[in-house]
C-alpha cells in the first residue's frame, strides 16, 4: 500500500484496510541498485531466486535505468521497479531498508549506497570519495575491474560473481525477462526455417567488437545458402548499416524498435548471433541458441547456460578491455572468419 493513492483491491472491490483480504504483508524491504547497463541488467535478474527463496515476504525495489527490463509479471519477480531519477533517489534516501545491495561501482551508484539507511549491506559504497567495497566478497570483482591482470585471470560468470558478493552459491539460475505480447506484431518471417538473427552492431562506444560488413554479408549469404531465414537485428544506430546488408543480400530487416517489441521480434528468431550487446542478454534471457562473437573479453565472464558457443578471432587481441581497436599490426574481428561462425550456427541448429 502506498497511501498517497487508492490501493488496487479498493478500487476493484470497495475493501478498505479494516477488512482487506487482499493485503500481505511484507516481512523485508530489500534494495538492489543496477543502474546499467541495459544488458547488465537483464543478466542480474537471477539473483531474485535465491532472494526470494531466502526471504519470501520480502519487497523487492530495484532501482535502474531500466525498468522496463525488470521481471513484474512472474512469481519470481520485482515489486517496485524504479527508475533511475530525483524522485525516486528522494524516496529512497527516506526508506529504511533490511538489505542494500550495490552492484554498480560508478559515482552516482556509490554514492546513493552510502546514503540510504540499511541493516545490512553488499557490493559497493562510497569511502573518502572513492568506490568501496562494503563487503569482503566484494573485493574480487572491484580488483577484476580495476586491473587486467585479475580480470584475464578470472574464471568465474557474471552470475557466480555477483551472487558471491551476495553471499550465494550460483546454481544455474536463469535470466528472468517478461515478453510483453501486446507489442508483438506480425513479422514477415518464414517460420518453416530456422530463423536466425544476426545482431549486427555493438554500440557506438565499443568498436573494438565490430565485425566489418564483409563477414556479415559472407555469413548471410552462407546461411541463406543452407535455407535459414535470416533477420537482421540492431538499434537505431544500426539502422543504416542493417538497411544497407539488407539490399545487398535480400535478408530481412523490419527496422529498430523499443525494447518491449525488440524483444518480442528477437524472440521469433531460433538462433542468434551477437556481440556482446543488450541483444545478447535478451537472447539469453528468452532461451535462444546463441553463437556469441567475442574478442575483447574474458570469456569465462558469460553465463551461456549450455546453449550457446563462443568463437573468437584465430589471432591474439591485444585490446583487452579497450572500446576502440589500439593495436596498429591488425585488427582481430578481421580474424574472426565467416565461415568458423557458420560452423558454430550448425552445431547450434540442432
């Protein structure tokens, strides 16, 4: 109940709180603070099973950039999405909370950790102006941020790292992500072949991933050789480029879209091939086969759940970590062959 606004069960069925059936009441408020980024995000959400399995009357805020990536329509799922603003900062600075959780290290993040009032917390904090681990835990993944030669070393998930931090052993739990079917349209899309999406970009920050439009156009020429159905994938900043693969090999591209009905669109496809991009955690999330294209990574960073494979270039990156391509001999992705991503496709298509 929020009382600044009539409650649901008042409005539906006239109760008021002297005779409400409806009401539970919750034993914890718990408090995770993901910012982003969008793909962040989404891989997080397996935290709320065992959360929820430890605290089952607990109300869960999760505070984000984007909301509209949280689960609210499961069992397993988040009670008050909030987005990342001045009023709900506000709210929350005002909320005493059993449990904190920070998994974001930037400032802002930080920042708000320290501030809110809390019984317990886990992740980061803010000390001196500085990121702070609040909990030992937390120390392995702020040295893996901070220096390369941890992070290459490192052979744990993104899950296994943030539900140590939490105190929880990670066993396999699945991305969670709502599939809103009232933005699902009708696509142009032969479902009698397996329909494989290539996600083609990887944000204009990080262009060290970028595979050149050669590759993309021998692998969908390949591809449609073998009789899959092939759509293109990408956002607003791919909208040209996608265009352009589309004339030049008479592929599908319906355009970009909001997150909602992108979902619904990567959700059509039977696999997918990606970069390390928001694309690839929806498609993860929606238990697609995925084959991942990664050269800049520590791959022990992904959580394929056995249904995805991935391939890198045949050559040493030498950019670990580094938004734009900084080795001047060659670049990577350019080793990183068409016809080894076709290869993966196959074995994935089952």
């Amino acid at each position: 109940m929020r009382a600044d606004v009539p409650c649901k069960p008042s409005k539906l069925y006239g109760v008021d709180c002297s005779d409400c059936k409806y009401y539970e009441k919750f034993s914890k408020k718990i408090l995770i603070i993901k910012l982003g980024a969008a793909g962040d995000v989404i891989r997080t959400t397996p935290l709320l099973y065992p959360i929820k399995s430890e605290c089952h009357y607990a109300k869960i805020y999760w505070l984000t950039n984007f909301p509209e990536l949280l689960p609210v329509d499961s069992e397993i799922k988040v009670d008050e999405p909030l987005r990342f603003n001045l009023e709900n900062v506000l709210f929350l600075q005002e909320t005493k909370f059993d449990i904190v959780i920070n998994l974001d290290k930037d400032r802002e993040a930080v920042a708000l950790a320290s501030k809110i009032n809390s019984f317990k917390k886990f992740g980061y904090t803010l000390i001196n102006g500085a990121c702070y681990p609040v909990n030992k835990d937390a120390e392995h993944k702020l040295l893996t941020g901070m220096f390369d030669e941890y992070s290459k070393k490192n052979m744990k998930s993104y899950p296994e790292e943030i539900f140590e931090i939490c105190g929880y052993n990670f066993k396999k739990e699945k991305y969670l992500l709502d599939v809103d079917k009232n933005s699902d349209r009708e696509w142009d899309i032969n479902k009698k072949k397996k329909v494989a999406g290539l996600n083609t970009g990887c944000g204009s920050r990080w262009t060290s991933r970028l595979w050149k439009n050669d590759y993309w156009v021998e692998l969908i020429n390949k591809l449609k050789d073998s009789d899959y159905e092939v759509v293109l994938l990408g956002g607003e900043q791919e909208h040209d480029n996608n265009t352009y693969l589309a004339e030049l090999t008479n592929s599908k591209y319906f355009g970009h879209f909001d997150i909602r009905t992108f979902i619904n669109l990567v959700n059509k496809c039977d696999i997918v091939v990606t970069q390390v991009t928001m694309g690839l955690h929806i498609a993860i999330a929606l238990g697609k086969k995925v084959v991942l294209l990664n050269n800049i990574f520590n791959a022990n960073e992904f959580e394929l759940y056995g249904n995805g494979v991935i391939v890198q270039p045949d050559k040493e990156c030498k950019c670990y970590f580094s938004p734009k391509c900084r080795n001047e001999e060659y670049k990577c992705m350019d080793h990183l062959l068409p016809s080894d991503v076709f290869e993966a496709v196959n074995k994935m298509k089952g």
